[in-house]
C-alpha cells in the first residue's frame, strides 16, 4: 500500500494538470491489471479521464435482491496543488505519518480502493458486482465528473467515498452543498494622474461587491460566501478597466442555496459606481450530503464493521463538499470519508496516519460483505 501511494504522490496531479491526473490514473490502472481488474478509461476533454473498474460479484451465499446492483468505490485523483509540488515535498514518513501534497485527500483512499477492489477480484465473496470509480475534477467541483458519477450512482445499490476518514477517526454522515463562482466587473481606463476622471474603476466596484458578498455570511445558519480569488487593473497609474472575483458559497439546504444565489446575482447586477457594469457565472458546484434512513443503515453498518476491525468511529457533519453529494441526490445510499485517516488537506503540513491504512481498508471490505444482513 505504502510503494502504491509513493508512487501517486510523487505525481503532480493539480485539477488542472489533465496529463498528471491520467498518470495517476495510469498507475491505478497497471496496478489493477496486474489484479486481473480490467479499466475502462472514460475520457474527458479538459480535465482528467474517468476510470472504472468493475469486479464481478454476487457468490455471496444468500445474496438478495439488490445483488445485480454495483457497490461503488469512489475517488477522485486531482489535488488541489500547483505543478512541482511533488517535487518540493515529495512523498516522506517520518514517525509512521506520511506527508505530501494530496497523501490525504484523497490519494490514499485511491490505494485503499484498489487494494479492496483487489482483494474480492483474488477471493471473491461480495454479495453483488463491485465498481471503482477514479475520477480527475472533484477540486473544482466536477464540472466534467459529475455526469459520470451520477450515471453511475443511478445503477448503484450504496457508495462508499474514500475522502480521508476525519482526525477524531470518524466518517462524515452530512456535507454542505457548495458553489463555486465568478464575477468580472468592465470599468473604464484612464491615466490615474493625467486625466483621473475620464476613468471608471472597476477595482472600486468589486470591492463595494466583495463588502456586499461577505454580508451574506450567516454562521448561525450554516452560510458562508467568500470571495477568495481577485484580480484586475492594467497598471498601478491607471485607473482600472476591468477586475474579476471567485466566490465559494456554502449552505446547509436547498432553499438557503435558492436565497443566497439570488442575493449573489442581486449585488453582480446592481454597480453602484456609474458607468462600470459586470457579469456573473457558475463555475462548479457540490449538493449537500443528507443522511436519508437507508445512509443511516449503511453507516451503521459501517460502524459494527470498523469494531471488528479493530477501531471505533462515529459520524460527523462537515463545511466541505464531496462528490457524496451527487450520489446521495440521486437516493442511493451513501457514506463519505471512509478512507484512512488524515488531516490538514490543501496545506503543506496535509498529513497520512498510515497504520490506518489496513484497518480502513478491512472496514469497508467488512461492511460490503455485510450489505444482505444489513438489508442495504
């Protein structure tokens, strides 16, 4: 397991990077043939390819009704770090923790997928067919993913989404949805000393629009918009033509999101500099992950199968966005951050308890085996 991550960590794999997202998936994919899992490669235009992997299931004595349905192990292999990363901070474990860009989130889940994935091809016993999804854009929301990950929660009897199980060792029962937006504001450029009033600024404009947007937080609610990318102007000595923002918002419920986008587009619409106007786009977006009674079951399950395996775990509700979220909005019942446990992803110090590896990996194989009794 340790050699497999290595191996993806080393690789700069930015959503962005298409070609470092398919050698990652590269990898995935020889280690898998050598397990005798056939990959069929999905490709994507812009971002990395989607690969799938099935396993033939169903010799589970007993298996019921949903047997002829797909168990879907689900990852995605981009990160959120720019080209070089990995060879600034290669892979490294010091004290039994690994570190590197993406060790957590979520190229260990990658390996936890494929060693299970494995092991049921090897000795089989899973009570249906079994599917690893690797997809390549989940940091920016997959904008090309998703289509495939909901075509393939259609089919699905449960998912299990090996985002990094949390620090506390829990799995996450509940997401924010999230969106991921941009503005760009048109002023008017002028010398800034030699004839200032004839400009417009679209710099003054954004930043009355980031005051707006900001206001919109409310903790209490669970709602959170922030702009967190800016950019503009032609020059420190003239006034500025034009300027762009990126807004993440993130809600609890659909009704907030419907609020809180109509507020968003209100403040793009209305300049309050005369003469500067501004556009507003979608860029990605994430639904939330709701626990619905049958996702309760399969994290009960869960949580019998990771007392077998030797660890306690509960749920926990969390701010992030996953691609959970699609799959659950299509009814199938699924869990998130089933992977090994880790921390501190999308900074430097990102960090992989590895003796958590094994045990992850035994808990998710444990509970599939357990899908029939559990009624799931």
């Amino acid at each position: 397991m340790i050699a497999l991550l290595r191996e993806m960590v080393d690789l700069d794999s930015g959503s962005y990077n298409k070609p470092g997202i398919d050698a990652v998936g590269a990898v995935i994919e020889r280690f898998l043939g050598g397990h005798g899992i056939a990959v069929e490669r999905l490709p994507q235009s812009r971002h990395g390819d989607c690969l799938r992997a099935p396993v033939d299931g169903g010799d589970a004595v007993g298996a019921g009704a949903n047997a002829g349905r797909n168990i879907v192990l689900m990852g995605h292999r981009d990160t959120v770090f720019p080209d070089g990363e990995a060879g600034r901070r290669p892979f490294t474990i010091r004290d039994g923790i690994a570190y590197g860009p993406g060790v957590a989130d979520m190229k260990a889940g990658l390996v936890m997928n494929a060693f299970i994935l494995a092991a049921f091809r090897k000795f089989g016993g899973a009570p249906g067919p079994l599917v690893g999804l690797f997809t390549g854009d989940e940091e920016i929301g997959s904008p090309e993913g998703r289509p495939v990950i909901e075509a393939e929660a259609r089919s699905a009897r449960v998912v299990f989404n090996s985002e990094p199980g949390r620090v506390s060792g829990n799995v996450v029962t509940g997401r924010k949805g999230g969106v991921f937006s941009a503005f760009r504001v048109t002023g008017k450029a002028a010398h800034s000393g030699g004839n200032f009033s004839d400009g417009v600024s679209a710099i003054e404009e954004l930043a009355r629009k980031v005051q707006a947007l900001h206001a919109l937080t409310d903790l209490a609610r669970g709602i959170t918009v922030n702009v967190g990318l800016v950019s503009g102007g032609q020059s420190v000595n003239t006034v500025a033509p034009w300027a762009e923002g990126q807004i993440d918002l993130r809600y609890v419920s659909a009704a907030d999101r419907a609020e809180v986008m109509g507020r968003i587009e209100t403040i793009i619409a209305r300049c309050s500099v005369p003469g500067t106007s501004a556009e507003f786009s979608i860029r990605g977006e994430f639904l939330p992950l709701s626990q619905t009674p049958e996702a309760r079951r399969l994290f009960e399950l869960y949580v019998e199968s990771a007392a077998a395996s030797g660890f306690t775990t509960d749920g926990e509700f969390t701010g992030g966005c996953a691609d959970s979220g699609f799959t659950a909005a299509q009814g199938t019942p699924t869990i998130c951050a089933v992977g090994p446990v880790g921390g501190k992803a999308h900074s430097p110090e990102e960090f992989l308890v590895l003796d958590s590896l094994v045990p992850r990996a035994q808990a998710c194989a444990r509970a599939i085996l357990a899908l029939d009794q559990a009624g799931l």
